[in-house]
C-alpha cells in the first residue's frame, strides 16, 4: 500500500544512515571501517591501572586496498 507523506525536512544524515519514507523491501546499509589503536586503548572498568612505558602501534598496509562492499547485495 502506498504512503502518502506531506512535507519532510532532513537537515542532515550520518555516514551509515537512513533515510526511509513509505513501503520498502529490503533496507541494508553498507560501512566498513579500518581502526587502529595502541595498547590499552579499548581498556574498560572501575579502576584501571595502565603503563605503557614504551608502545607504537604499527599503521603501514603493505597491500594497499582491503575488502570492499561493491558486491554485497
């Protein structure tokens, strides 16, 4: 059954946001992310106690391109 909608105003949407107004089959947003991160950086709880004296974290992607999202339908 089709929606009727009056006006709708979208002042902004995020990078893996949507947008839906009406019927709909199949919605699938696509994101990928890379993250790095030194040592006790996802570190949760009361009260930690952390030393990290020495830490790099090492960033260099020798093969350049990852695995995209071009073919996930």
């Amino acid at each position: 059954m089709p929606a009727i909608v009056g006006v709708a105003q979208v002042i902004t949407l995020g990078n893996s946001s949507i947008f839906h107004i009406g019927d709909v089959y199949k919605i699938m947003p696509f994101s990928n992310a890379k993250t790095f991160s030194g040592a006790g950086s996802f570190n949760t709880g009361e009260s930690l106690n952390v030393q990290n004296s020495v830490s790099s974290t090492n960033t260099n992607d020798q093969d350049v391109l990852d695995q995209g999202n071009f073919l996930n339908m």
